[in-house]
C-alpha cells in the first residue's frame, strides 16, 4: 500500500481510483443523500486500494457495495409441523421479504423420520420436521417457487431434501432451472464441529460432488453449497481457525469437484460462505476482510479460476449465538448489535442476526422482532453503510487483517503438507486424526478456563452479576407437533406404492455402488413415491455405511 | 467409587444433539478436579450408556444437553438406571430452561447444572451428588 494522497474533497487522486469511480459512477444507488446526520456529505470511500470489485477484494466484492444495495436481512426460522412453518414463511413474504431460511428438526437434519426411536422428543424442536414429499408440499404450500430464494440449512440428507423441493416445484409446473435458492451441504464442517453426518467424509463427498453436477447442468440459480464457518466458531474454535477451516473446506470442494470433471469457473461462482460474527469487534472485522482477499488469490493462482466471479467470496453472517448469556438475557440485544455493525463493517451480504433469548430456547416472536430492528438500526441510523470499507487503511484494522491472513495461512499450510499436496486430501487427514476436533476443543477450554479463573470478563456471568431477575419468557414446542407429524406419516406410508417405493429405492442403490452414477436423478424419483427421508438415506447407507465419532476429549 | 476415593464418572451425549462444546469442557474440568472421566462422545442410548455404566462401575452418569430434548431423555435415563437396579446418580447439564429444574428433581435427576455454572460448582455438584448415594 502508498500512502494515501487526497484531494481536499476527500477523493483520492491516483489511476486505480479514477478506474474503481468509472464503474461506481456507472451503478444504480440507493436513492438516499450520502450525508451524515449533520448533513455532511460523504465520499463513497476512503483511503487507498485496491479498491471495492477489484482484486483481491478486500475492501468488498463489488464496487458500490452498500451504497446499492444494504445486505439482505435474512432471519432463519422453523419450528413445529410443516403447516407452522409455512404460516411462518407467508407472514415474512407479506411482509415484504424474498427471501426464505428453513430450518429442520433434529431428526430431519440426522436423515431420520419422526417416528424413528431416534426422534423420541425432538420433532418439530429446533426447526421444522419433513420426512416425506408430503411435508415438503405443506411446507412451501402456495408460495411461488421461481418467485422466492429458499435458504435450506440442512448437510446430510441435503440430496434428498433438494430433491423433495424439485419435485415440489414440478408439481407446481415451476422447472428446476427457474429456482433459486442455497443448501448448505457443506459436511467437511459437521465432522470437524457441527456432528450431523451420516456417512463417512468420501461418501458424502461424493453425494457433495453430484449434487453440483446436477445442478450446474439443471439448476444455474441454485447454490449448491454454503460453506460455512459459523458452527466451527460455536464449537469453540479462535476466529483464525473459522476463517482458515472454512477456507480450507472451500478449497476441498473445490478440488473435489473438479476432480469429478467439473471446470471451476462452472460452479466457483455458485459458492458462498457463512460466518460467525463474534464479539472482538476488530477481529471480527479483519477476519471478514482476510476471508475475500485469501479466497480471491487461492482461486486465482492455485485453482486457475479466471472468472472474476469465481474469485468473489461472498458470505451470509449470523452473529454468535454462543455468545448470548442465560443471565440477564436482555443485554444480549447490546451483544448482537456490536456484531451485527462488525458484520457491515466487513462487508457482509446477508445477515442474521440473534434473538436475545436465545441462549434458552428458540427465540419468541417479540425477541426475533428486535433482533431484526437491531440490524435496521445498523443499516439505516449509524451510517456504516454509507462509505465502503469505512475502516479500511486503519493500521490496526489492516494489521488485524494481515494477522488473520498470517495465521490461515499457517493452518493451510499444515492441511497441504499432511494431504501430500492436496488440501482435499489434508481436510481428509485432519477429520480422520482428530485435528480438527482436538483444536477446537482445545480452544473452548482455554476460553472457558480464561472466564472461570477471571481473566477475562463476560457481563452479567463472571462480573457485574447484580440484576439477573430470573425472568425467563421461553418459546417451547409441545408434544402436539411430534403426535401430528407421527400421524401423517404413518397416513402417508399408508396411502402410498410400497412395491414403487421399494423399487425406486433399489435404483438409488444402485447408483451409490456405482461411482460414475448420478444420485440426483434417481433420489429425486425416490421422493416423488413418497419413499421417506429416512429410507432414501438408508438406501445410500447399505452402499456408503455410517460415520462413528472417535470419542476424543 | 475405586479404592482411592478417585470418583468414575461416564459423560455422554444421549439421543440425536450434537452440541458437544460444553461437555468436552465439563470433561476436562472433572479431569482437572481429580476425576476419572469415561467420554462415551456422541448419540449414545440409554441401553449404551447404562452397559457402559455397569462395565466401568460408574459413580455418575453426566448428560450434556442442549436440544430441548431433556425432558424426555433424562426422566428416560433415570428410569433406565432404576430398571438396571443401578443406583448411579444422573446429573444433566446445558441448556435448562429454570422452570424445568424442579420437574427434572422430581422425576429424579441427581443434579441439574445450568449455563454458566463455574468449574467449582460442577465438580462439587458431581462430589455431592456421589456423597449422597
């Protein structure tokens, strides 16, 4: 970097400049007076480059950023039956969002149906329950499909539930190629911090892998995976280990697919990324700016990316939910606000953000309502969305910055020696050793130690405890949803083909024991005869078996 | 409890829940604290864990729970201890909602450890639960 020359407006005067203004001045803004509350008008950015949708990227992926257009503020929800959750899902269409975030069950999200002993107390509790294609109907009932963006956060069984939504939308004559939408699908992370797998990595990987072949050749809106640092982070891990094992996942996928024959800059620009935003606020703020510029330059010169869009990390953020305290939950609100502004301040897309009792249960609608004004507020009253990278060129924020690209790249550089070469391969090596695992636990333990012994202070659990009136307003599921959802689905298997189902199942077998065989398309014709989640997910596991956790402490 | 006084303690996490943060930490504090510390890891049953408690001659048996699963599965647990003719205590930990703490002691867990207990508390609520078998 040169030292910032300016011009008495503010502008810097120098050809990357000029060159980064040409394309600003050529977009669309929002239509609002770029101004301080004063009335102060202000620059769309500060200090040098490179700048915003210019490479590296640090200061952004695109060159206007905000001043187009604010991060979508996407709130996750799900809970109950699928009915519920559809009810939900009209309420925020109407109230003017396109957007929708589904989160399923616990047993949904293992691959297992509702009437599994497995699910003993547990449907319809942290999100909603879908064991066949008839709960998926309920669940997107009179939504228009190539209208909305659906956000489905589920890894394991992800095949089988975009399947139900493709035949869902078929149904409703909407084609796979008109619905746009994410699916998480990112289980490099469930074996390192989250824990929902079912198959051991290379199965899944491969299950991965077919899934963005279908849907680069079928599904050019869809984003077949959302890699995702977010639970790495709530596991325990420091923020260089989300940044550098989130990475280096993307990184694995990346090479697996493209050993499966795919070009990279096919499916490249159909990743993005998920990030905790914790509450070390410039840490924060340089892992976010660390994450585009390390991702620009691996795709660039080790992965021979050419398309720009390829080179773009673009990610969703949720602030840290594990940061959220029991005691005094109301202080919680300040907690989220901080990391929501970090989150705008490192150039997030989209943004979660937390309801404050949440470290008790899922959130009550009047907690969610204020954990979206929260990031209102960031959006619309503290002027953090006004000037790009309003803290880029800050020393402390480019070394902060530099330290989290310092760090990840250590942690790559040891997943590359142990993979022979191949992060893939070093991704494979870490899950199998218990590295990954044995860092973050090792991380947690220093945090928790550092809180009990008093070294580091947490408000309202270690220090200024006074005030803690024991008022808990908790949402909580009854057991009404986990006796309908029983009962549906045992009306379901009921009414069905059991000779289609079971032939259509032996076709999915097939084509897990065939390695060059799609599983798409015949999981897809699996669901359409209401074969259920759980059996779709045995089917592969006859072939792939089952992943046990190494109980390692 | 072994000849030394050493208390033996089986932690796991029983059902579908995944959230294994805390009770990797809790396992490490007992360890810490002089325990023996048997981490069974994850989506054990009640038939695995009470098996594990008989072969190891378990003086607690340590839930971690944070799916709001744990008033099904800890009365679950204790009952499955009572039907081995076990006395073990049961001690469950996570996310615990205030109002469910009586009804968890009167269903007949030992102990029931909320969020931000220290790491004194939780090895003395394991020291007391044993003392009073």
């Amino acid at each position: 970097m040169t030292a910032p020359t300016s011009s008495d407006s503010g502008r810097p005067d120098n050809p990357e400049y000029a060159a980064w203004r040409e394309r600003y001045d050529e977009a669309n803004l929002r239509d609002k007076p770029f101004e301080t509350m004063s009335g102060v008008p202000v620059e769309p950015i500060y200090g040098d480059g490179p700048y915003p949708g210019e490479y590296p990227y640090t200061r952004g992926v695109y060159p206007t950023m905000y001043r187009s257009r604010l991060w979508t503020m996407r709130m996750f929800a799900g809970f109950g039956t699928a009915e519920d959750t559809n009810a939900r899902f009209k309420d925020i269409l109407r109230n003017g969002g396109t957007g929708l975030s589904t989160a399923f069950d616990m047993p949904t999200l293992m691959g297992r149906d509702s009437d599994s002993p497995w699910a003993l107390g547990e449907v319809g509790h942290c999100g909603v329950a879908v064991d066949t294609l008839a709960d998926m109907r309920d669940l997107f009932a009179d939504i228009d499909l190539s209208a909305v963006s659906t956000s489905m956060t589920i890894n394991g069984p992800a095949a089988v539930i975009l399947a139900m939504y493709i035949a869902v939308a078929e149904e409703n004559g909407v084609t796979p190629d008109q619905l746009a939408g994410t699916i998480q699908a990112d289980i490099f992370k469930e074996y390192q911090a989250q824990k929902e797998y079912i198959y051991p990595p290379r199965p899944s990987v491969r299950i991965i892998t077919d899934m963005i072949r279908y849907t680069t050749a079928e599904m050019p809106r869809w984003h077949p995976l959302s890699i995702s640092g977010y639970h790495i982070r709530e596991a325990g891990s420091t923020a260089a280990q989300e940044l550098a094992f989130t990475l280096a996942n993307g990184f694995a996928y990346v090479e697996a697919a493209t050993a499966a024959g795919v070009d990279v800059d096919e499916f490249a620009g159909r990743l993005s990324f998920f990030f905790n935003s914790h509450s070390d606020f410039f840490e924060e703020i340089g892992k976010f700016r660390a994450a585009r510029r390390i991702w620009a330059r691996w795709m660039k010169e080790r992965y021979g990316a050419k398309a720009e869009r390829s080179m773009l990390c673009r990610f969703h953020t949720q602030t840290a939910g594990v940061s959220l305290t029991a005691q005094q939950p109301e202080i919680n609100i300040a907690r989220v606000a901080i990391q929501a502004l970090a989150g705008a301040l490192g150039g997030t897309q989209s943004l979660h953000t937390d309801s404050y009792d949440e470290a008790l249960a899922l959130p009550t609608e009047k907690a969610a309502r204020i954990a979206l004004r929260t990031q209102q507020i960031v959006a619309h009253e503290t002027g953090a969305a006004d000037v790009i990278d309003p803290l880029g060129g800050a020393p402390y924020v480019e070394w902060m910055t530099d330290e989290m690209e310092r760090q990840a790249e250590a942690i790559f550089a040891h997943l590359d020696d142990i993979g022979n070469g191949s992060i893939l391969e070093g991704v494979y090596a870490g899950i199998d050793n218990g590295y990954f695992v044995g860092e973050i636990a090792d991380a947690a333990y220093r945090f928790e130690r550092e809180v009990n012994a008093g070294h580091r202070i947490i408000v309202g659990v270690n220090d200024f405890t006074d005030g803690d009136d024991g008022e808990q307003h908790i949402l909580r599921i009854g057991p009404e949803a986990e006796e309908y959802q029983r009962k549906r689905l045992a009306d379901v298997k009921q009414a069905r083909d059991d000779a289609a189902v079971a032939a259509s199942l032996a076709a999915v077998t097939t084509a897990a024991e065939d390695p060059e065989a799609n599983l798409m398309p015949p999981i897809i014709e699996a669901v359409k005869t209401y074969a259920t989640l759980e059996e779709v997910v045995m089917a592969m596991e006859k072939v792939f078996g089952t992943y046990v956790e190494k109980a390692v402490l | 409890m072994s000849q030394d006084g050493q208390i033996r303690i089986i932690l796991a996490k029983l059902g579908l829940d995944g959230h294994d943060r805390g009770i990797k930490v809790v396992a490490r504090i007992l360890r810490d604290a002089g325990m023996e510390v048997i981490y069974l890891g994850l989506r054990q049953t009640t038939d695995s864990i009470i098996a594990a408690a008989e072969q190891e001659d378990a003086d607690a048996i340590g839930l971690s729970m944070h799916n709001a699963s744990h008033m099904t599965l800890a009365p679950a647990m204790v009952k499955a201890v009572a039907e081995a003719e076990l006395d073990t205590p049961v001690i469950v930990g996570g996310i615990i909602p205030d109002e469910d703490l009586q009804p968890l002691r009167d269903a007949g867990v030992a102990v029931v450890l909320g969020p931000g207990a220290s790491a004194e508390e939780v090895a003395q609520a394991v020291r007391d639960a044993v003392a009073s078998v």
